[in-house]
C-alpha cells in the first residue's frame, strides 16, 4: 500500500512538489525538526476504504498535495507500528496525527476522512497552530 501511495503522490506531483513520503517514525522526527516542519503521521490500515479514498482522491488533489509537500514532513505508518510512541498508537484508520517535532507534542489528531476542501483546511489550521507555538 505504501508504494501505491507513493506512486500516486509522485503522478499527481507532475505538475508541483512531490511529496516524500518517510516510512519510519524516528526518522520523520528528526526530518520534521531539522527542516523546522511540523510532522504529520498518517496512520492506516489494510482493507479500509477510507484509507483508499484519501490515497486516491485526498491526497492527489493539487493543493492537499501542494500544501503538504511544502509544509510538512510525512510519514506513513501501520496503525500499531512498534516504532510509535504507544500514545499515538490506535487500532482504527484512517488517522492523523500532527506533531511539533521540536517538542514531540500533539498539536492535534482527527480520525476519519475528510474531503480535499476541509482536509486542506486542516492542514492549514495544524500548521498555523505549529508557527505559533515555535515563534
């Protein structure tokens, strides 16, 4: 599922930033803090369809695709991954949780699905939220 997501995020990036993608959770953080970004972790399961929907339609679209390829580092998780601190372990998807990397706290979470629209929006408020808390 990782390499389908990858692969769309790159055709869909044709025209814009691609977006890369980490797969491990230690490395995002470090990635996130040195590029001063806040991290979003996306966590999935197998067989979900809310899953797929945001793969295939959320993700692709140019500015939920755009925003995050230039304001966040992205990683990509099981949703029980062992690397994960156990506090942002879940046991449904899709869920997101977004990160300041510079002192390892939530600035939030949502669980579920959300259309292109409200997930930008979403994206915009969680990183307004981390510039305010690092200036």
């Amino acid at each position: 599922m990782k390499f389908i997501l990858v692969l769309l995020l790159t055709l869909g990036s044709l025209h814009g930033l691609s977006i890369d993608i980490q797969e491990s959770y230690p490395d995002a953080l470090k990635k996130a803090k040195k590029e001063n970004k806040p991290l979003m972790i996306y966590l999935y399961m197998l067989n979900c369809h809310t899953c797929e929907y945001m793969e295939n339609h959320i993700f692709t679209d140019k500015g939920v695709h755009d925003y995050l390829a230039k304001n966040y580092v992205v990683v990509q998780l099981y949703t029980n991954d062992k690397e994960l601190p156990k506090e942002l372990q879940v046991e449904m998807s899709p869920v997101f949780h977004f990160i300041n990397p510079q002192n390892g706290e939530m600035i939030e979470s949502i669980m579920g699905g959300r259309d292109a629209k409200r997930f930008l929006k979403l994206l915009q408020n969680s990183y307004l939220d981390y510039k305010e808390e690092t200036n």
